[in-house]
C-alpha cells in the first residue's frame, strides 16, 4: 500500500515540476508568443499563437486598435458601422492609409479592425517571402476589390 502511495505521489511530483517547467519557459517568451499575450503586431514570425491572438482581435475592438496603434501601420478610424443586420455590422471599422504594401487607387474602403490587423501581418510573413522566393522581388503593390462585403451567399 505504502508503494503505491509513494509511486503516486512520485508522478504528481514529476508532473508538477514539469508543469512548473513549462509555465516558466512560456513566462520568459516575449509577450506576443505568451498563450495570453495580447496580439503584437511587430512581432517577427508565426507561432503557436499567432492566429489565436488575431483571432482574439475579432471580439474585442480596444485591443485589436490598440495592436494597430502598436504597429507601423498607419490607419484612420471609421465612422460606426450603420448596418442594422449583424452579420453586417463591424466593431471597429478602419481605413488602412500605409501598411506593408502599397495598394492601388482607390484606396481601400473601410476593413475591419482584425482584417486590417491580419492583413498586415499576411503582408510580411506570407506575402513577401512568398513573392520573393517565387519572384524574385518583392510585392509592390496590391490591386483588391474591396475589403468589406455584405451581402448574402447562396450556399455559404
């Protein structure tokens, strides 16, 4: 009986020390890599919990302008959202003037405060390599067709 008690008692001790261990590793990454680090923007790379932040951005518009605000990007803010449909409503609706790619005229519209979030981040991380292992150069600009669309898809 004594033997079962202490091999149990031994695992729970090894699985504590090696909790411990991780959460003490997870504590010395920068803030942005940190399961509950808030999205920052500049920060180089896509790890484990990039899209976890972005995502997070989508519900919470002071923290999604605050990681905007933290970055290069430069933006104004949108007017509120005049939609009475929900499914067309944006929480904090921007209007991308600079980022990491130049688009071309016109200008986007309004985007919302996570896509422009996504947007800038796809730009470096994605985009550019991509268009630089593929192409030879970088992306100069960007041709769109828009950036908010609210309209109903059959099948969707």
């Amino acid at each position: 009986m004594w033997a079962e008690i202490t091999a149990r008692a031994g695992i729970l001790l090894i699985g504590a020390v090696g909790v411990g261990a991780v959460l003490q590793y997870i504590d010395g990454q920068p803030e942005g890599r940190k399961p509950w680090g808030e999205a920052d923007l500049e920060e180089p790379g896509i790890h484990l919990f990039t899209s976890t932040h972005l995502r997070a951005l989508r519900g919470n518009a002071d923290a999604c302008l605050a990681a905007l605000d933290g970055s290069d990007m430069q933006f104004t803010r949108a007017g509120p959202s005049t939609s009475t449909t929900a499914a067309c409503h944006w929480q904090a609706g921007v209007r991308i003037e600079r980022s990491n790619v130049g688009y071309a005229s016109p200008a986007p519209d309004i985007a919302s405060c996570a896509l422009a979030a996504t947007l800038y981040v796809w730009e470096r991380e994605i985009l550019q390599p991509a268009a630089a292992a593929h192409l030879g150069s970088e992306v100069v600009e960007i041709l769109h067709y828009g950036t908010f669309s609210c309209r109903r898809v059959n099948g969707a």
